[in-house]
C-alpha cells in the first residue's frame, strides 16, 4: 500500500476514535490542576516507591516525567491524562507499579462504552481470534488480525504494551495482560470507536478479507460468550487457573498444580496448603515418585510463608527467601490522597515494624512485621518427605511476583527443569509487599505503590529477566483453540524419552 495513502487512513482513524471518546465522556480539568496532579505523582514515587530506581536511573526518569509535562493541554480529561501516564510503567520497569484510570471513567466504561468484540492470543508475533464474541458469526475462531481500523496488528500490539506494567526488560507479562483484558486495554490506552474495520487472513484458505463489526458493551459480549460457548465468561482480571492447588499420580509421575501462593490457598480436598503439602508429598515418597512436574504457569503470586512451604519439600538445604527487605521512607506522605487503603494506620505502626539502617528502613525480622506478612525469622529447614526425585518447572508469562521468586530459588540451586516461557516476575528483586493506591487529587487517576523492595538470596546480580527457561514452548493458535497443552505435553514426552 502507498505509504502516505495508509498515512492518512491511520490518521484518520485514530482521529475518529479520540472525537468518539471526547465527545461521549467530558470531564474536562485544566492544565493547571493536570500538572499539580503529575508534581504530586512525582513527589509520591520519589517519597515511598523502594525501586523506583532499580532499571531506570533518576535522570531518566526526570526525562520522562518533562517529556509527560510537555503533552499537556490547556484542556484534557482525566482518560487523556491516564493515556499520558501510562508509558511511565515502561519507565519505571517494576510490574507492582500501575498505572489505572479514575473510578469516574471505569463505572462510566461499564454502560457506556462499546468495546473490541473478541478474545485474543499472541502467537508468534501475530495477533488472533480466540473467540468471536462479536454479532458477526461469519468470522471464525483463529483468524489472523491483520489490521484494525486501518492500523496493522503489530503497532496495536505495540501501542497497547507502551502503557502495561512490567518487570525489567520482561515482555512475556506485559504480553500476557494485554491477551487476557485485550478489549479493555483497547479502549483505555487508543481509544472507543463505535464499530472495527478488520483485515484478516481466514484460517481455512488463507484468503484476506474485510470486515466491520460494531462495538459492544460489555453485558452483550458476556451474552454472546454464554451463546457461542456455552458457559458464562469470567472477568478478565478473574481469568486464571482454579485457585485450588491440585494433585495426581500417574505411574511414577507426578503432576502439582500450584495456582497462588496467597495464605489463603487451599489444597482441592479443603486443606489450607501446608497441611495439602505434608499430605502429597508424603503421597509422593510411599509411591516412590521419580518424576514431579509443578505447575507455576498463570501463578500470579501471593506471600512468602506458602512459598517456603512448598520450597521445603523441593530443598536439599536451608532456605532464606530474601537477603534484605527495606522500604525508604518511615511514613507515606499525604495519607488523604489513599481514600481506600489504611496507610494512617500503617504510619502509625511504622516505628515498631521497621529498623532505619543508613538512608534505608530495613522491615525488621520481628512478630510486627510476620503480622504484616513478612517472611520467618530463621531459614526454614528442608521437610524430611521432601522430594528428592527429578523435577519440571513449568512458567509462562503469569508467572509473576512471588511465582518469580520461587522459580528464581529453584533456578538458583539448579533444582529441576524448566519449561515454557520466560517468567514474567523477576527472580531477583521485587518491590510489592504494602502497595496503595494513590488517588491523584484532580483527575481521580490512581497509581499502586508498591512499599517495599525484597531482594532475593541469589548468587549473581539481576539483569531485568525473570527465569528463562531451559526448554521454550508455547501453544500454537490452533493447540490453544483445540484446548491442547503443549507445554504438558512436551514435559509428558520429555519424561517418557528418558525413561526409554
């Protein structure tokens, strides 16, 4: 196509889509009060967040912040505002951060805003139909998207993971938001309009077709998921494994699927997950188990006891999670502006919870700070039914925070495989821990701050990457549509070669 022609068609589609949105949703805030707002978001990072400089050094992010100013207008609304802020997360590279538009804007988005009519999945650096949830049954299920509304498919991408959350130099993460919340990206980063123009490559005869579809609201997409799949469809930011930890044996072995590390995880018989743990692996040592596989994948974290607990039966040796926890600041400035989060109680426990060390407050090994969720005082000793067999790990994008952590330990004491992608928490740093939302006080646009950097008791330093696996394999669009698993699948085969 003549470059300056899709120039303009580009443009003029991205046009559309801003007037769309500006006209439908106005709170309009001047210049004045928009800058007020990213002064007070600077002096909070600067004030509470413990790695706001681990990937990006200072002046970096002073750049990004003049670069931020120089895009305000005398006029914007606070979803304009939010587009402006979004990029920072690719600055500040910590995958706790996030940046979320107003309360005002996501109850307005909930009636009022049609939006992208599909499911997606990322493959092989093209974008697909998962599921057509769109009134236009004609379009089938792994149709490669091409372009929408005149921009190619990879500049969606691209322009979409500018303004996701991430650790480091991770993209598997961000990548794996963007899939599951894609129609709700869409519309909060490029924009609302009332229908799509898609150019797509059919799955069957390779044929490139065009097609507009309208934009739905979210209650008619959940009803056409009902008709076309039979059975309802779960919210995005619910759309994970169960969150029971699950168990089998097969021959000699074994599979753990572990979907959380939060204190609240239960194993799939009811157990809370220390007792399921002693049980299976108990299990595991009477059956004589050669072979585990733990599952990790789609593991978004959790807190440090449930992970020591399950590392205490993978373990040969004492395990301490971090080398040092601290956070930089005794109080959180401005404890108005966290309406919804007890950070005035959390200044007031401040002083018995965290010792000041130099220019750092360390968050102390004490009874306050366990209470808080922090990790065990002492190392904790390896389980006498721990597993001594061979181990698979399997990770992917999900694999975040905690779950980054773990495959981090394992990684570093070289105990087991891993298999899949790249784990999306890095697996030497992570700063989470107490994390508020922060509501800017003209535009409503919310920003959590995580408190607290952990750093990992790992030889080596970070280079912004969670764990890279030993073996990487992903589902092809047609494994995902047929339900395969070909991660399993590879371990499953992997096992069975050696066993030959």
């Amino acid at each position: 196509m003549n470059q300056r022609i899709f120039f303009f068609r580009t443009l003029f589609f991205l046009l559309f889509q801003l007037v769309w949105s500006q006209s439908n949703y106005r709170n309009p805030l001047g210049r004045k009060a928009l800058e007020a707002d990213l002064n007070t978001l600077k002096f909070q990072l600067e004030s509470v967040h413990a790695g706001l400089y681990e990937y990006s050094t200072k002046k970096k992010i002073d750049s990004a912040f003049v670069a931020i100013r120089q895009t305000l207008k005398d006029s914007m609304n606070d979803l304009d505002f939010y587009r402006a802020l979004a990029p920072l997360q690719k600055v500040i590279k910590n995958g706790h951060t996030m940046v979320i538009p107003s309360e005002k804007w996501s109850k307005y988005k909930v009636d009022n805003v049609p939006l992208f009519p599909f499911e997606v999945y990322w493959d092989k650096d093209c974008l697909y139909i998962l599921k057509n949830l769109s009134n236009d049954g004609s379009i089938i299920d792994g149709a490669q998207i091409l372009s929408i509304n005149g921009v190619t498919a990879e500049k969606v991408v691209e322009n979409l993971l500018s303004g996701i959350t991430r650790d480091g130099y991770n993209t598997t993460y961000p990548l794996h938001l963007m899939a599951l919340g894609f129609e709700h990206w869409y519309a909060d980063i490029i924009g609302t309009p009332k229908d799509f123009i898609l150019e797509l490559k059919s799955p069957v005869n390779q044929k490139i077709i065009s097609k507009k579809v309208d934009a739905l609201k979210e209650d008619k997409i959940n009803s056409n998921h009902a008709k076309n799949y039979t059975k309802e469809r779960v919210a995005w930011f619910l759309r994970s494994n169960d969150d029971l930890i699950r168990f089998k044996m097969n021959g000699n072995v074994a599979t753990l699927v572990v979907p959380s590390f939060d204190s609240d995880t239960k194993g799939e018989t009811g157990e809370k997950y220390s007792r399921f743990y002693k049980k299976v692996f108990a299990e595991m040592k009477t059956a004589t188990i050669k072979h585990l596989i733990l599952d990790l994948r789609n593991n978004g974290g959790g807190d440090p006891k449930p992970q020591l607990s399950l590392l205490s039966y993978l373990l040969y040796k004492p395990v301490k999670l971090y080398r040092q926890s601290f956070t930089i600041m005794e109080k959180v400035p401005n404890p108005e502006y966290y309406p919804n989060d007890k950070v005035k109680r959390l200044n007031r426990l401040a002083k018995l919870i965290l010792d000041k060390k130099d220019s750092i407050y360390e968050v102390g090994n004490n009874i306050f700070t366990r209470m808080e969720g922090g990790p065990p005082k002492n190392p904790v000793e390896p389980e006498d039914d721990r597993f001594e067999g061979k181990l698979y790990i399997l990770i992917n994008g999900g694999s975040f925070s905690a779950t980054g952590e773990t495959a981090g330990i394992l990684k570093d004491r070289s105990r087991g495989i891993f298999i899949g992608e790249e784990a999306g928490g890095s697996n030497y740093q992570n700063t989470s821990g107490r994390m508020p939302i922060l509501y800017l006080p003209n535009s409503g646009v919310r920003i959590r701050m995580p408190l607290i950097a952990y750093k990992l008791n790992l030889e080596g330093t970070n280079d912004g990457h969670g764990v890279i696996p030993d073996f990487e394999v992903r589902n092809t669009i047609l494994q995902e549509l047929n339900g395969e698993d070909a991660v399993m699948q590879f371990t499953l085969n992997y096992i069975s070669k050696g066993l030959m």
